[in-house]
C-alpha cells in the first residue's frame, strides 16, 4: 500500500493523499483491504483528512452481511442494534466536497443578494440652496475682517460657509459678499440674517444677492 501506519499523522496523511485519487483500498469495489484499515483506524479521522472521513464514513455505511461478504470480519454491533443498510442513492463518495461548495455557494449568494439590497436602498435626497449674502457694514472705517470673523462665528445644524470677497459700494465702502449652503429644512434664512445683524457694531444690513436651489 501507498501509506503506512494509520494510527500515526504522517501515515493518516499518506491515506489521504492515496483515497484523493482511489475510491477504495484495492480495486474498483469494497474489500477485505478496506476492512483491515477501518479496523486499524477505529474511529472516523478528523476533518483535516477529508478523503479519508469520506471513505470511512462510505465503509461505515454498509452492514455487517455485506462487509461479511467482501471476506473480513465485520465490526461487532451493540446487542438490539438493526444493522444499517446502504442505499445507493445516498451512498455519494464526494458528498462532503459537494456539500461544501453548496454551502459556499448560498453564502456566496447570500451576500450578493445582501449587496444588491443595500445599493437599492437609496438615501433620501436633502433639499439644499446655495445663498450669497451681502453684509454691509456701516462705513468705510469698519473692520472688514473682523466683520467676516463675526459672521462666521454663527453655527447652525445643516449650515456651512462657503468663499468670500470685499465689494466696492462706492466712497470707499466695501460691503462683504459671502457664500454659504443651507438644508433647507434645518435652515431658515430669514432667522441666518437676523443672527448677522445681531453684530450691530459691524453690520448696517444683510441683502440676499442669490439663492438657487441645488
């Protein structure tokens, strides 16, 4: 034979590797040579042998008649137990492989469908605007930049701050230009510039310059 003792885990390895290419010990049908080494094994082998669980898990199947047959002594049986008869329909020697990719393939496909159910699910669109606010201040000696600092002090849920700039209004006066995007169910712009004009030390008024919805 092709492997030694199969009590030690080089000889275990070696059944295994010779049951991975052979359905039997010797031949193309049970013997008395596949009795001798289920005896010798004594009991199924662990997974990490699966050729050999799946051989002796086929031996295992057939009752004592048969394996009488096959010219070995066949395993006692305890006293009231009905011997087991093997099907042919259930008899599968790569039933453990198969099983295992069937399993493989409904987790597999199991996650595909979870995948798939997920990007389905859409998040519901946030109605946003984008706003440019004029902030005038009340004369050409106002801190512009402190004003700005001011103005961006104002936080709201569902405000951001955007890009800035100093616009000439005339008699060296610049009014300050900032953009901002609100949620327009969070934000109401009408309390964002009273919040603005609250700074009376720097703001004169606040002027809509822009709103378009995105």
């Amino acid at each position: 034979m092709a492997f030694g003792d199969v009590k030690t885990p080089q000889g275990l390895k070696e059944l295994n590797d010779f049951l991975a290419d052979n359905s039997y010990i010797s031949g193309y049908e049970p013997s008395k040579a596949d009795l001798s080494v289920f005896d010798a094994l004594g009991k199924a082998p662990s997974g990490d042998f699966p050729h050999v669980l799946r051989w002796y898990k086929h031996i295992a199947s057939f009752d004592a008649t048969e394996k009488a047959a096959w010219g070995g002594s066949p395993l006692p049986q305890a006293a009231g137990a009905k011997p087991t008869v093997a099907d042919d329909d259930d008899v599968d020697l790569f039933g453990s492989d198969d099983e295992e990719d069937a399993e493989a393939a409904r987790i597999r496909e199991e996650r595909v469908a979870a995948y798939a159910a997920k990007k389905s699910k859409k998040p519901a669109l946030i109605a946003k605007s984008s706003v440019l606010l004029d902030v005038k201040p009340w004369d050409d000696e106002t801190d512009m930049k402190e004003m700005e600092k001011h103005v961006r002090t104002i936080e709201m849920d569902g405000l951001l701050w955007g890009a800035s700039k100093l616009v000439p209004v005339g008699y060296g006066i610049n009014k300050l230009q900032i953009m901002c995007v609100i949620e327009d169910d969070k934000v109401s712009i009408d309390l964002l510039t009273e919040k603005i004009q609250e700074f009376e030390d720097f703001v004169q008024s606040v002027d809509i310059a822009a709103f378009n919805k995105i």
